[in-house]
C-alpha cells in the first residue's frame, strides 16, 4: 500500500508475478476499517488465482 498504488496495479502485478503467498506491508499509516475493506478485495481475488493472502491485524 502506498499513496500512489491501487488496487488494480497491485492485483496486475500479483497476477504477472505468480507467487504462492502475499504478505501486505507498509500499511500501518491506514485505518483498520479501510484495511478490512482492502484485505477482504485482495483476499476474493487472489484466492481465485490461488494465491494465498496473509490477513495482518
């Protein structure tokens, strides 16, 4: 997460990259409902991918 970064570049670029696990950093400036409303998107989407998504709280 980063000021610069959305939803759709990020889900690309897992997407491209193909990897077994995503760990997300750099969010703790974030406010948690907007984490949960973030981390429940990512988790939808990179669970249809096969990717797992490691939930930080």
């Amino acid at each position: 997460m980063a000021p610069f970064l959305t939803e759709l570049v990020v889900a690309d670029f897992a997407k491209q990259m193909q990897p077994k696990q995503i760990l997300p950093v750099h969010n703790g400036y974030a406010k948690s409902f907007f984490l949960k409303q973030r981390y429940e998107t990512y988790g939808l989407y990179f669970e249809k991918l096969r990717i797992q998504f490691h939930y930080l709280t």
